[in-house]
C-alpha cells in the first residue's frame, strides 16, 4: 500500500509539472540552440547538498574558494538540504518554478524522475561551446564510465548530470584472519568464499574482541548489496533493450542461491546500520561487502577501536568468471530555470570537476575523483592508504545500476527480498526473485505509461 501511495502522489506532482514545464522554470532546451556568448551568468545561485560534518567543511571551502576567484563574479551559496530522500522530497514540490536550486545533488534514478516532468537542463546544450564547453582533451581527461552514467537513453541520450565523485562495492576482508586460518590471499570465487566464511565460524580470529560470535560476513539487507552480487555472478538486474527489470534470471536466482546456502549454514550474519563494518574492525567478521567510501575514515576508525591494529585489504567480489565491480554515486544536476542561472551552475560544476580541486575533494572525503590526471596527484595518498590504491584500480571493471524512474521504491522492494530469503532460508528463491521481478517491473511501468513515455 506503501508503494501505491507513493506512486501516484509523485505522478500526480509529475503531471502537474509536466503541464507547466514551459512556464516560469523556463523554456526547453532538448532542440534549443543557444548562443551563450549573449548570456551573462547569474551572479548568486543555490546548491543543494546532502554533505555533513567534515565533508560539508571541505565543500564549503571549494565553493569558498570558487566564490573568491571566478571571474564572473558569481556567489554560489551551498546549503545542506537534507539525505538525498529528503532533498527528493524537496524538489518534487519545487520543480519547474522560480524556487528550484540552481545545482541539485541526486542519483540518477531521482534525475530520471525529474526529467519525467522535463525539469532538468540538458548538458548537451552547452558541453560544446566554443567559450563555455569542455575541451576535447577535458572531455578525455574523465573517467568514461563515470562520464557516460549521466547520459540517459531513456531522454534520448540528454545529459541531465555531471558526477564529481564516485564510490564502489567492494570486499573487505581481514588478511590476518585468513593467514591464521592458512590461506594466502582473499577468496577469488564462490566457493572459494563459502569455504573460507564457514571456516571463520569455526576458527575465530586470535585477536577478537567483544561478546558477538564469529563470522563469515556480517551483512546487511541492501539493495546495491543484491546488485553487486548478482553482477559477480555474471548477470545484471535490468536489461536496457527491453528496459525491464530481470531479477529473475539464471544469475540472480544463482547469486541468491548462493547468499541463501551461507545462512542456511550459519556463515553469515545479518546486520543493521553500520554494524558491519563494527564487526569487521572488532576481528568478528571476515568480510564485509560495502561502499569503496569507508576506506579512508570508517573502516580504519573501526578497527582503530576495535582489534587495535590488524592487515586487511579491499577486493572485488568472488566471482563465476569475470570481475564486474557495481559503481555508484550521485551526480549534480542543473534544475531549468533561466539561462543566466543554468551558465553560472554550469560554471560551478566545471570548477567543481577540475582536476586540482578532484584532488583536493577526494583526499579528503575518499570518495573516488573523476578525472584519470588526477592518479598522477594522488601517489603520496596512495601510500598512506594502499587500500584505496587497490579499489581504484578496480574501476576499469565498473558497471552501474539502472538509472530508471521509480527506481527508489524498487530498491526498497529489493531490500525486503533479499531479508525474505536470507533471514528464513527455506523461502523458496525463485519464487521470490520472480515475485519481485514482476513487482520492479510493474513500478516501472506505472512510471512511464502514465506520462506516455515508450519503454
């Protein structure tokens, strides 16, 4: 019921939109030529963020920085407006009025929402201008991945982003435990890991601390978790020809399988929050599988106050044959609005995505920059956190989840599915994957038919 009545609030929010698009957000730039030479920037626009404590700090300081030194004079003021649900929330009672932000942080399935109701400035408008644009060599100097993920198919192939980090799902595992338990590196298959985690119950670590028992894998009930898994098992959960959702293939049904045998055999452990990286660090998990962005701070600060010290790295997920690593994170967007407002965000973000400030951004958040000439920076950083170094050279293996609207509630859906089979093991699958798969697909279709968008 939920899930209903999410979806017709937001479709009733989206059509209203939809019938005022061209009114006081602005024209349409899907066909618009524009001369920005004629365009004299806005001199103040907002930036919502979701950014707290010491990286809203580091933000502040670029956008300080950024309104101290651009030669247009432009004031960017950043505010914190909330969790990326919230600033969601937000922007769907703002959309395509004279209140929307002039830059928006927000995943892409959000973006795609958005652009249900032709809300966002399309990129492709300006990304090529002779004065404004990005060079050729500017343009090769991104990430292709990371610069491709903001391009949507679905709106015909508009740019509705730019993404100034990313993070990435990898395996955590303790190096020591796995040497006391007389394996020399981290599991490279399936059954590689089921050995190794079942072991770990059997085996702890000499150095655990605390009253929890060991495990293999403390894990948690999370959708990118599923999508991760399910990559390393060889397949996808959505398939872009027939823009449908396929959680019930062979794969996913095999890599949830695979997660059902490990707690049918008492080799994982369900956790909530963030207790799977307290675990990790208290030497009473042998691996974790979570975002590339605790390298630097979370997971150190874990063990730190946990076992003390203890030799660990990242790694890819075990997998049937190919290393495909789930890459996420949000991108910032221009909202339409004016054109003097959408030049001054546009000039923000090509700051914003330089290659000094990269630098500067990532080595204070351990978000993964976006610039390839930004490694060349990073040597002394990689030193200090060789763990980094090893997840970053695994993004030549990132692949992404959907960017489709409606894709928060399927997360959710996703969630419970993965707790259906994992917290009850004798829930049969395949029934459940397929259940699911016809539940994904049909908020997905509820997203799109009733806009008349083609899937």
């Amino acid at each position: 019921m939920r899930r209903k009545v999410f979806i017709v609030i937001a479709m009733m929010l989206i059509a209203a939109f939809v019938l005022s698009a061209c009114g006081a957000g602005g024209e349409s730039t899907k066909t618009e030529k524009i001369d920005w030479t004629d365009i004299t920037p806005a001199k103040e626009i907002t930036f919502w963020h979701n950014h707290s404590g010491d990286r809203e700090k580091v933000l502040n300081k670029i956008v300080d920085d950024f309104n101290k030194t651009n030669e247009y004079g432009i004031t960017v003021n950043a505010e914190v407006a909330g969790r990326y649900s919230e600033i969601y929330t937000k922007m769907m009672t703002v959309l395509n009025t004279t209140d929307v932000p002039d830059i928006v942080v927000g995943y892409q399935n959000q973006i795609a929402m958005y652009q249900l109701a032709d809300a966002i400035f399309d990129m492709n408008t300006i990304i090529d201008d002779p004065k404004f644009g990005l060079s050729k060599q500017d343009k090769g100097d991104y990430l292709e991945a990371f610069f491709a993920q903001d391009v949507y198919s679905l709106y015909d192939n508009q740019r509705l982003g730019i993404a100034p980090n990313r993070s990435m799902e990898v395996m955590y595992t303790n190096l020591e435990w796995l040497k006391e338990m007389g394996y020399e590196g981290a599991p490279k298959t399936p059954e590689q890991f089921k050995e190794m985690a079942c072991k770990a119950v059997e085996q702890p670590f000499s150095k655990g601390t605390g009253d929890a028992e060991s495990t293999g894998m403390a894990m948690r009930m999370d959708a990118s978790n599923m999508a991760s898994w399910v990559f390393a098992f060889g397949g996808d959960i959505y398939n872009t020809k027939a823009n449908q959702f396929q959680f019930d293939s062979k794969e996913a049904i095999a890599a949830m399988t695979f997660l059902q045998s490990l707690a049918a055999d008492g080799c994982v452990r369900i956790v909530d929050g963030y207790n799977d990286q307290v675990q990790f660090g208290a030497g009473k998990s042998l691996f974790t599988v979570a975002s590339s962005s605790g390298l630097g701070i979370y997971y150190p600060q874990a063990i730190e106050e946990g076992v003390g010290e203890m030799e660990w790295d990242v790694a890819p997920l075990p997998n049937t044959g190919k290393i495909k690593a789930n890459i996420y994170g949000a991108s910032v967007s221009i909202p339409k609005s004016t054109h003097e407002r959408e030049l001054a965000a546009w000039i923000f973000l090509k700051y914003y995505t330089s290659p000094d400030v990269q630098v500067y951004w990532a080595k204070e958040t351990q978000y993964f920059p976006v610039r390839k000439s930004v490694a060349d920076k990073m040597t002394d950083f990689f030193e200090t956190y060789p763990q980094y170094k090893t997840a970053w050279e695994l993004i030549q293996y990132g692949t992404f989840e959907p960017a489709v609207p409606g894709y928060d509630p399927i997360r959710e859906e996703m969630n419970k599915a993965m707790a259906t089979m994992i917290e009850d093991p004798t829930n049969d699958v395949t029934a459940v994957m397929t259940a699911l798969n016809t539940t994904a697909n049909g908020i997905l279709n509820e997203q799109l038919e009733q806009l008349n968008i083609e899937e």
